[in-house]
C-alpha cells in the first residue's frame, strides 16, 4: 500500500543535501525521482529502507521541512554498567556497530575510560558518571543501546543530552547487517 500523505518536499530537500544517499537509493527504487516529483508514493516499506538509508528518523517524511542537519562528529553511548556482567562485550558490538554506520565520526564508549571493576562501589559509580557527562558533553550525538534493564546512569545521561540538546541516534537509522555488507 502506498503512502501518500508523505511530503515529497523532503525527499527534494534529500536530494540537495545528500546527493550521495539519494543516487544509492535510485539505484534500489529506480521509481525515487517520481516520489520526489510528487507524481507516485513509495510504500510503508520503501519508507522504511529510505530512512535507513539517509540516516534519518521515519517520521522526518511528514514534515514540513527538515529538521537542521548536525554532522554527526562524535557519538556518545550510553547503557547501563551496574550489574551487567556483559556490559563490556554489549558496549564493544555496539561500538562496532555506530563505527560502521558513522565511519566519520569518533565514537565515546564508558568502557574505553571506566576501569572494567566494580562500578556498583557507590564512589567508583559516581566517579564514573562524571567522566561519561564530561565526555558526552563534548559529543555532537548520543545513542541510547537498546536495552531493557533500567540505569539510573543512562537516564542522567539522557536528561543531560536533552539540555545540551545533544542530538539522539535513533535505532531505527541503524543498519544492523554489518556483517552482510
């Protein structure tokens, strides 16, 4: 089924910004300059795939105009340490993963400046919180790691990013098939 109330201004405003992108995608959807000229849709998932190509959000494609561009220069991960036993190993996949999709950028990992013991210790946790705010502070983007255990670190991290109004990765523009490419 198509999806028609997309505003096909974004894919023009795409097109100027990432030339690049947008002829990777009219190689897959050969159909690409006729939604951007408003004459056809694309689908739900070939909005889908779109997004994730450029990087950006699904939702950008009903808006009015683009949200101003931040080139991704640095990105902070934030998760949660405390009482994962595998946090380092999580950490490290998802390192490799943002270094794939942001080859660019440098990626500020906690487990590259917290010593691997015991972060539960309350002094060594706070301690660690404020290095990981003073290195996210000098970061263009955070990514959250998409998690269900709750850290009291990973929400002080996101409430600092939103006042900084740090950028936010989301996982949707992430391509996980590193190892396909």
């Amino acid at each position: 089924m198509k999806v028609k109330s997309i505003n096909n201004n974004i894919l023009l405003e795409l097109k100027q910004q990432k030339p690049d992108l947008y002829n990777k995608c009219k190689q897959k959807f050969p159909e690409l300059d006729n939604w951007t000229a408003g004459d056809d849709f694309p689908t739900y998932k070939q909005l889908v795939k779109l997004s994730k190509i450029f990087k950006i959000p699904f939702g950008y494609f009903f808006l009015q105009n683009l949200p101003k561009y931040v080139p991704v220069k640095s990105i902070f991960i934030s998760g949660a340490i405390s009482n994962d036993p595998n946090y380092i190993q999580k950490f490290e996949y998802w390192k490799k993963i943002l270094n794939y999709n942001f080859p660019k950028a440098k990626i500020k990992c906690p487990t590259d400046f917290i010593p691997s013991n015991n972060v539960s210790d309350k002094k060594m946790w706070a301690d660690a919180i404020i290095k990981c705010l003073k290195t996210l502070k000098n970061c263009t983007h955070i990514f959250l790691i998409p998690e269900n255990t709750q850290s009291v670190g990973k929400n002080i991290e996101t409430l600092f990013a939103k006042q900084l109004e740090i950028e936010f990765i989301p996982i949707e523009t992430i391509d996980l098939q590193i190892e396909k490419n």
